[in-house]
DNA sequence: TTTGTTGTTGAACGAACATACAACAGTGCT
DNA sequence: AGCACTGTTGTATGTTCGTTCAACAACAAA
C-alpha cells in the first residue's frame, strides 16, 4: 500500500482548479504576483500543468477574467431576463460583490485590459450584456416615465467601478453604506426611491 | 573636438527625466513593462541611473505615482483656494485631464496601490486634498442651499474615476460628452444646472 | 592646462521568469 | 494482473529582471 504521489483531475478539474488560484494571486498581488511559479505553489500543483492546460500564462489570464466576470453576468441574467432594479441593486453592492478582495482582482484586470488588445476584446463582450441588462433594469423601473436609460445605466456603471476603486485604494474612505448612499444620490433623483 | 559620450545633468532634471519616461512606459505598457531596461532606454539614459537617483525601482515608481498626481492637485488649487464648481469641472473634464495616455497610467497605479501599502499611505495624503477641494467647490457652489457636499464630493471622485476607467477599458462605449452626461446626472438635480 | 568633484556608464551577478519536454504514474479497461 | 492512455511531474534551458560597483568622463574651479 503506497500512498499516490498526486490525484489525477479531469481537464475540466484541473483548469478550473488552476483559475481559482490565479484569481487568488491576483487577488492578493495583482499582476505582478501572476506568474507561474505562484499560481503553482497556490494550486498545490507543478510548473508544468499551466502550459499544459492553457497553452501558457495569457491563456491562463484570460480564463481568469471570464471566471471574474461569471458572478456578476450571474446576477443580472439569473434566469435570462433582467432582474428588478432594486433586487440588482441590493446584489451589487451586497458583500458578496463588494469585496476588497474580489476587488483587487478587478483593478488589477483592467490594468492589463487597458494594454492588451485581446483582453479588451473580449472585455467589451461581457460589457455589452453587462450594460444591456442593467439598461433593461433601469427601463423597467421607470416604467412610463421617459428617462434615458441608457445613458443612467453607462453612468451607474462607471459609478460602480469608481466606488470599487475607491474601496481598494483608499478603504478607510468608503463602505457598503457609503457606496449605496452614492449610488442612490444618482438614480433617486431621477427614478424615485429605489 | 571630441563629441562627448554622455550629456551630464543636474540629479533634479536626470530625476524628472526619468520619470517622465517611466510616466511614458506605464501609459504604454502597464506595470509589468515598468522595468529598469524599458525605462532608461525610454530615457535614453543608462541602466544605473535609476538606482543612482531613487534607490531602486520602487523608488522611481513612488516618483511617478507624486508626478501623475501633480497636474490634478494643480488644477483644485490653482492658487490655495478651491476653484469655482463649473471650472473645476471644466478642467476636470478637459482633454487635458481626460486622455486615455493619462488614464493607463492611474488604472497601474492604482492597482499597484491595491497591493502595496507603502503607496496606499502616501495616497491617502493626496487623496484626503483633493477631496476637501472638491468638497468646498461643491459647498460654495451650493450657497445656502443644503447639500451633503461630502458626500457628493465622495460619489463626483468615484464617478470621474469610474468614467475614466471605462475610457480606458472600454474607449468605444465612452467618450468626453458621455462622461459630461454622467457628471450632470449626479450632480444637476442637487446643485442644479452646472 | 591641470585637477577634483561627481554624474554616468555598462558589464557582472544572482534571482526569478516562461516554456519545453522526456520520464513518470494514476486510472480505467481488458 | 497486465496494458494503454493520458494527466502530471520536475528538471533543463534560455531569457529577463533588479541591483551593484569599479572605471570612466563631463564639467567647474584653480
């Protein structure tokens, strides 16, 4: 009896097990902590596997951001159609999103979006549905009153991704609170309580 | 008549040349090209000069973030005093400030700031200027009218700093009258046409 | 011109990096 | 038990990284 020297994965095992710890090293030492040897000793698996299963670090990278932006297209698509605004709202700036630590890992993405046109491809797929869908949120709500949905839904959007910088760079100056008081001093005045 | 090898400068302007090339290579390539070799060719200088100069890299990287800072703390106090809420906005909102060269460069900062508490700290002192500037533009602007001018000024920084994420992530989905657009949507129904 | 100060150079160094790949071993099948 | 398949390992390789430092040279003063 001979104890095995490591447990075999599915494919489909393995990389989800590697992305997981991608998104944990980014988390605590962005992009600069992104590299093989890392990711390895934080999977618990050798140096070999990530070229095994993505072709090399940039496949690896651009797994992690799909994997990044699964939770949020899983709040605004739960079933296919466009959740109600304040239900959208309440997840969004609920704790599982808002999170420093989730956080980190998007400071650290768009950083690299910003200089790595493939990235940024791929980035405006998921930005379109994003956006779409809290358009759709926010016509909804108004109802008969004729706001400009899409252009409160671009505007809430870059607010979102302001308060979560905010969060990360200076957490000391911003909360949960703080962040819906925010987000509430741009939509009350134009759709009403939310 | 020798042609000399190497022009000799004062360590003040050896200093800001090396970092207007580290400001130039951040904007190009993000953090991860922020290194020694990338830089002094940038620079035109050779590879001991930053170590010379800033002790190391980090050092350099410290200078940059003070210089990316500079342009926007000159603007909310042009001469001490907080600029009247239209112009600062102007300015703010200006292709002087609002250029996607610029915006790379913070969105690597700021990851870099996510990461690295000896940077955080020294944000936080400039962030806590900028915020009390904008807060008095916002006050005085409002007159005796009630405003939660902290709180406004809270959410108008993490509005500019989501629009300007998104000018770097997403250039095709943002643009300067976009984000005027948004900047109006938060702030016209509280202060009232800007 | 000569000399002293000091900003500058570039090679040298070890550490860390991404990648490739031949040997290995777990797993299911027969 | 034996076999084939394939996921996994870890070393090897060449590159790039940050830092150091002794030699060098520009410039000003004498």
């Amino acid at each position: 009896m001979t104890a095995p020297k490591y447990k075999r994965l599915t494919p489909e095992d393995r990389a989800a097990e590697l992305v997981q710890a991608g998104l944990r090293v980014l988390a605590k030492g962005g992009i600069t902590a992104f590299t093989i040897d890392n990711i390895c000793k934080a999977s618990g698996a050798s140096r070999g596997l990530v070229g095994h299963h993505f072709g090399g670090k940039d496949g690896l990278l651009a797994a992690c951001y799909a994997a990044a932006y699964a939770p949020l297209l899983q709040v605004i698509a739960k079933d296919g159609t466009a959740p109600p605004l304040p239900d959208l709202l309440d997840e969004l700036l609920s704790d599982r999103q808002f999170r420093r630590e989730s956080l980190n890992i998007w400071l650290a993405l768009w950083a690299e979006i910003g200089v790595n046109e493939g990235l940024r491809a791929e980035h405006l797929r998921q930005y379109d549905r994003y956006h779409a869908a809290i358009s759709a949120s926010i016509a909804a709500f108004a109802g008969e009153r004729q706001v400009a949905a899409e252009m409160l839904a671009s505007s809430l959007i870059a607010l979102l991704d302001g308060l979560w910088v905010e969060m990360c760079i200076a957490p000391s100056r911003m909360s949960l609170p703080r962040a819906r008081q925010a987000v509430e001093a741009l939509l009350v005045p134009h759709l009403g309580r939310v």
